[in-house]
C-alpha cells in the first residue's frame, strides 16, 4: 500500500472520531432523565413569615426609673431596646435567692426605691431563657421565673449595686452580681436619656402592688389596615401531615384532617384557626423553660410570627401559654376578633407535641389610613377606676394604654388606642365616657 493511501486512510479515521464526539457531547447536552426530578418545594415546606429569636418575642413592655425627685418610664421598644442592648452585654453572676414569700410592702420596697430602674415583663420568664438573651455566667442557672428586673445603681451603705429578678406574683426575690463597669456604662449612657421620658404616677388606693401610669395625656394613633388573610390552606399544610379537606355541616367553616387525627378548623368569624391533636391531651405539668422554648420552635417551625407577638404569660401545670399581639409597642385586645397566639401542649406515645394551638389568620401588611388620637391622662384614669363601685380596686393588677380591634364592613380592620385595665388575667376597656372622652385628628 502506498504511503499517498496510508495519509488518506488516517485523515478519514480522524474525521469519524471528530463526528463521533460531535455526536456524544450533543447526545450529553439533550440528554433527559427517566426519573422524575424531586423539587424543594416537594420535600421543604415554606414558612408562612420570617423566623424569630428569643430576644425578638420575650420582651419587656414597659420601664419605670426612680429618683429622689420623680418618676419617670416608658412603654416605647425603641427606648427599651436601648436598655435591653447594654444589658446583654453585662456579665450577670452570683444569682441566689434572697427572699421566699415577700409580702406587697416588701417587694414594693425593692422596686419602688429611689435609684432603681424596673423592667416589667407582662409574663413570667424562666431564667433559662432570660440566659439565652442575657449573659448569665454561672454553671447552675436555676429553673424559676421572675416578671421584673430592678437595677439598683446606686447602693446603700455597706453594700454593693446589684441586680434583683422578682416574681411579683409568688414574692420570690433573686439578687445578682454585676461588674461596676458594667453599672456605670449604665449610668453614663442610660440614665441622661431617661431625662426625656414621661412622668408617671401612682393611686396607692389600687392594687395590691403600686401601679404605675403616665401622668399627662397619651398620645398614639387610630390605625386602618386592609383586611388580608394567609390563606387557611397555607396553615393546614404547615401544621398537619398531607392534610385533607372537608366542609362542616354549617359551610362557615373549613375542616382540614389528617391520618394521626389531628384537625385543623377555620373560624371565620373571629379570624382565626384552630388546631387540635386529641392523642395529645394530658394533665402532667411542664417545665417552665421547655414549654417557652418548644412553643417558640414550634411557631417558628412553621413561620407563624405573621406580625408583632411578644410573650405574654403562661400556666406550666396546664402547659398553656399566650403570645400577645402588638402594634406600636401596646398589646392588641377584641371582643370579636382573636388577638393572640394560644398553645397548649400535650403528650403521646411519649413524644411531646402540640395539643391546641389557636391564632389570627389576618396579616396587618397594609396600612389604609392614620390618625392622631389623645387619650385621656394617667391621672384622669386613676381617678376613674377608684370611682367604680363594682370593682374592688385590690384585684387590678395592671393599668395600660392598648389598642381595641374592630373590623368594618368595608374589608378594614381597625385599631383604636384605649384604656385598659387587668383583673385576674382578664384586660377590660376603661370607656372614654369614664375617663373623659378622646380627641382625634389627622396624620
């Protein structure tokens, strides 16, 4: 063979193997698998809102700091943050307990004295969760619960400043150890902006422990949103296992079930959902600190935080506990409409789980229209609820601004600030008719 055929029959071999690889990177490129692709969404279910942390939703609501002179506080979570952002930082030490069964004159005395800040929390706090917000650096932190922090910081005689976590309610006193430099960060950055803050006063006529109020006149808003909803589907498929659906005998309701027997129900009435895993239903108490931290994940879980909920209190022998709403910075109350996420937890087959769990299905996303609004002055509400004749004025334990929820017919959802007062856990409007009526204007 001569060499001329020997080149072309080379030259012809290498223009197959480029076809050939032509052929296979274009055979790679449109290559489509049998197997059906497995999307995100199919396996991640997606959170109704945003997550949270402790420090976001445990949260004190209102700040009082005594002087020699005055009284001055606030209710505003900018101003709070100010405090709660220099607090974590404190290194918090030598927590022991300093009084069992304080009587009223007792504990007034730790929280009312001159040169002490109070933090008022509207529920009690386990002190394992108050450590994952604050710096508490000793190995055993106890589990107990307190619903004031007083910064003393200025001490008596022959004594050191120290922090104390009260239970106003069983009168249990913890003291605490903090740094000196830590209190005078304190002092040289908290106190001087605590000069602008409102004046408050007191009625010692009402409440067993003094109850504290800003003296002039409050001013807030009237707010109107457009009423918008989470669709009822979006919680059923977040809160039960493939979730399915059936109407109720009245067609005002929708019943989503699933195969563990869990049922979830809209309540279109007032708003809201409920859901309830009958297995679950137990009588033993729980750990304070579980059911605060196991009730945070599980609204985390599945993006429940839909607008401003801060912890408002619990019962750990039922396991129950609330998270109130709030709009700028006061709790949210109604007679027709639900206000608050409620969770009551259980147990089956050994596992921990949520018994009943009820909140809102509305989402304040779109603001229709504000207006100033001037409620009546602290002073003009003292004197208002020592005038009712059918209240004993020991059994209110709290006096408070707040916003009262109502709906229109026209698809809007309304928030108007009022007075209200708390008897035996239960908030009551204080009417403008008592108290003096409220001016409004616009913004």
């Amino acid at each position: 063979m001569g060499l001329k055929y020997v080149e072309q029959i080379k030259s012809f071999a290498l223009l197959l193997l480029i076809l050939l690889s032509l052929a296979l990177t274009f055979t790679i490129w449109t290559f489509t698998p049998t197997h059906e692709t497995i999307e995100p969404s199919t396996t991640v279910d997606e959170p109704i809102a945003q997550t949270k942390n402790p420090e976001e939703v445990v949260r004190p609501v209102k700040l009082l700091f005594h002087t020699e002179d005055t009284v001055r506080g606030t209710t505003e979570q900018s101003n709070i943050n100010l405090l709660i952002d220099s607090l974590k930082l404190w290194e918090i030490q030598d927590i022991r307990v300093v009084q069992e069964d304080a009587t009223p004159a007792t504990l007034e005395s730790y929280m009312h004295s001159a040169n002490r800040a109070v933090i008022y929390y509207p529920g009690v706090v386990p002190f394992p969760v108050f450590d994952s917000i604050a710096n508490i650096v000793d190995t055993a932190i106890p589990e107990s619960s307190f619903d004031r922090i007083v910064i003393e910081w200025e001490a008596p005689a022959n004594d050191r400043p120290a922090l104390y976590f009260i239970n106003s309610l069983s009168g249990r006193i913890y003291k605490a150890a903090v740094p000196a430099e830590d209190l005078r960060q304190f002092q040289a950055e908290i106190l001087p902006e605590t000069a602008d803050y409102e004046p408050y006063i007191t009625d010692e006529k009402i409440g067993t422990l003094p109850i504290y109020v800003q003296e002039d006149e409050v001013e807030k808003s009237s707010i109107y949103y457009v009423l918008e909803e989470t669709p009822t589907a979006k919680f059923a498929e977040a809160l039960l296992d493939s979730p399915g659906l059936a109407l109720s005998a009245d067609l005002m309701t929708q019943e989503y079930k699933d195969d563990s027997g869990a049922l979830m129900r809209e309540n279109s009435a007032n708003k809201s959902i409920s859901y309830i895993q009958p297995k679950a239903e137990t009588s033993d108490p729980a750990i304070p600190s579980d059911l605060l931290f196991d009730s945070f994940g599980y609204i985390n879980e599945h993006g429940g935080w839909t607008d401003d909920y801060f912890y408002a209190g619990m019962n750990s022998v039922s396991q129950q506990i609330k998270y109130q709403l709030y709009v700028e910075d006061l709790p949210v109350f109604s007679t027709s409409t639900i206000t608050s996420l409620d969770i009551i937890w259980g147990i089956d087959a050994g596992e921990e789980q949520v018994y009943s769990y009820l909140r809102p299905t509305y989402q304040l996303d779109s603001e229709a229209e504000k207006r100033v609004a001037i409620l009546a002055s602290g002073e003009a509400v003292l004197k208002a609820i020592t005038e009712m004749d059918d209240q004993d004025l020991s059994d209110v334990t709290a006096i408070a601004p707040a916003y009262k929820l109502t709906r229109s017919e026209e698809r809007l959802i309304t928030f108007e600030p009022a007075w209200y007062f708390e008897v035996n856990g239960i908030w009551t409007e204080l009417t403008s008719e008592l108290t003096g009526g409220r001016k409004l204007g616009l913004e």
